[in-house]
C-alpha cells in the first residue's frame, strides 16, 4: 500500500516541528546496488607439532651407549644420522649367526632366515654387510631429518628393548589450533584463504584447513579449527602466538546501507521510492547482516531500486499513524 506525506499530515504527527518538516520534505535516497565483498574472520591461534611428524625412536634390543652423538636437546637431525653408537650383545649374537650362515651355510633358507632375524631388529642393511671387524657395534640412526625434542640416553648409558630413547620433531609442517566461536561455524564452510601473522615478524604465512575438532571447549563456547601450514626453514615453533585472517572467496550481493532498513516485530521493511514525488511504499524485505554498516538483500528487492535513507524514524512514525504496517 502507498501513502503520500502531505502537510495536512504533518500537523497530526507530535514531532512537525520546523526542522521535522524540512526533513520530511528532502528525504534522501539510496540506490539497492550490487557490491563485490568477501566475508572475513580474525582470530589467533598458537603453533603446534604435527604428530603425524613425530618419531620415537625405540630400539628391539638391550644395549649401552658407546658414543653418544645426539647429546643435547633441540639438536638439530637429517634423516639416517647417527644419534648414538651402541653395543648390544643380541645384536652381535645375530650378526655372527648370519656371517656364518653365509660363510658356511649353502643353505639359502637359513641364510634367508639370519638375515630375517637382523632386519626385525631393525639393523640398517650396510650394517648387516659390514665386514666383520666392523660388526662389534651397531648404530641408531635418525628416522627422520627434524629435531630432538626428547632424550633418554646419557653417556655411558645402558638401555632396554622398548624403551625411547629419542623423539625426533620434524619441523617441516606445523598446526595451528585456532579459537571458533560455535556461532562463526556456518561462515567459515565458505572460507577458502588462511593468512597467518606473528608479532614477531613481519612476514606472513598462508594456511590450509585440516577441521575442525569434534569436541566444544564449554567454558569457552568454542570449536578447535585445525590449519595445517608448511614451514620448511622451521621459523615457526611450537607454542607461537599467531593473528588469523580468514577470507572467503570474494562474492556479488545486493546490498543497502543499514540506515535505509527497519526492524519491526522481527520483518525488515525498506521505504521504496513511488511513482510520484513525495510517494513511499514500505517493503518488507529479507536481509542478512554483511558488516556493521551494511546489509545484504536476500528478497524484496532488485538492483536500481530507490529506497529512502537516513529519515527512516519519520517514516516509521507516520505509516504507524497510517496504519500501512
């Protein structure tokens, strides 16, 4: 339904004073447009070890430390070094079995059987053709290029079967666990580009979503989101503080300022511009906030339409006192 704001109106309304008047009559007015925009979030978050990168290194045998060579923490490791010469009775016992074997035997299923034996304690295979003189020790060696995060062994250490010995940290790729607030879930499924930030560098690092924990801290009200970043110069270290930008793809919306809408009972009404001068029809209209100051419209409107803005409460009052809405 339209109206007309006359001047017999005004008389009628409990705010016709001068100033209401003139505002009355030199209402503005806003275009619905299109606008390009991509939602965002910002959170922080706080590095941690990838555990699939984590490896224990745990001997199948007894034995005593020779040489000692990964002796401190945090020590830096490529993958095959040598953490530790040992000496293992065991191991000695099976190496000489498989010399023999070999020596001696003509038999390839016992061959093949010593050979198995030395394997399943896991002896590197240039060990197990070392020559013989060589066969009085056996070394750990790195599974993996990383860091040494934990340490057993002592100089002059003994140690069991079992027991681990190291924990090697590859550095390589690192998670970042980032606070959600349980209400941010449904924009973040559009969420495409991760840029992470540290207070102590300015350079910045992008991510990758790796989920979200299926469990919500209750104190908190939140969800544990997952992104998963590649850092091959090992700059970023567990227990980092890190800014999250979050940015969906960029997206085409109808939008209005948040000036030009009204909330009544719940609908959202929008004074479109009528065919005459001075003529206003309200509109109920579907919105969705996109920020502070602008709303997305969903329906009730098309691209082009005018629309009143900033003097929506003289609209408001005097389609009350019309009974319009």
């Amino acid at each position: 339904m339209k109206y007309i704001i006359l001047l017999s109106l005004l008389t009628t309304l409990t705010f016709a004073k001068e100033a209401t008047i003139q505002q009355l009559f030199n209402v503005q007015t806003i275009k619905v447009q299109e606008s390009s925009h991509a939602a965002s979030l910002k959170s922080f978050g706080f590095v941690k070890v990838d555990d699939s990168r984590v490896y224990d290194v745990a001997p199948r045998f007894n034995g005593f430390v020779e040489i000692l060579y990964a002796d401190k923490l945090y020590k830096k490791v490529n993958k095959g070094e040598a953490l530790a010469k040992v000496y293992s009775p065991e191991v000695l016992k099976a190496k000489d079995e498989y010399a023999n074997s070999v020596r001696y035997s003509k038999n390839k299923g016992m061959i093949h059987s010593s050979m198995t034996k030395l394997q399943l304690l896991n002896i590197p295979k240039n060990e197990i053709n070392a020559k013989l003189k060589n066969r009085d020790f056996t070394i750990i060696a790195s599974p993996a290029s990383g860091y040494v995060f934990k340490k057993s062994l002592n100089n002059n250490s003994a140690f069991n079967a079992k027991q681990i010995l190291f924990e090697i940290v590859n550095l390589d790729n690192v998670w970042l666990e980032v606070k959600i607030h349980q209400n941010q879930l449904p924009l973040l499924l559009s969420i495409d580009t991760f840029t992470l930030t540290s207070p102590s560098s300015s350079k910045s690092y992008t991510a990758k979503n790796s989920g979200i924990y299926p469990e919500l801290d209750a104190k908190e009200e939140s969800f544990t989101l997952r992104l998963e970043v590649n850092n091959p110069n090992a700059e970023l270290k567990p227990g980092m503080y890190m800014k999250v930008s979050m940015r969906q793809k960029e997206a085409t919306y109808l939008t209005l300022p948040t000036t030009a809408v009204i909330r009544k009972n719940g609908v959202f009404y929008a004074f479109a511009v009528g065919e005459y001068e001075g003529e206003y029809e309200p509109l109920q209209i579907e919105v969705e906030i996109l920020n502070p100051d602008t709303y997305i419209v969903k329906s009730g409107l098309s691209a082009g339409d005018e629309v009143v803005n900033n003097a929506l409460f003289m609209m408001d009052s005097d389609a009350q006192v019309n009974g319009l809405y």
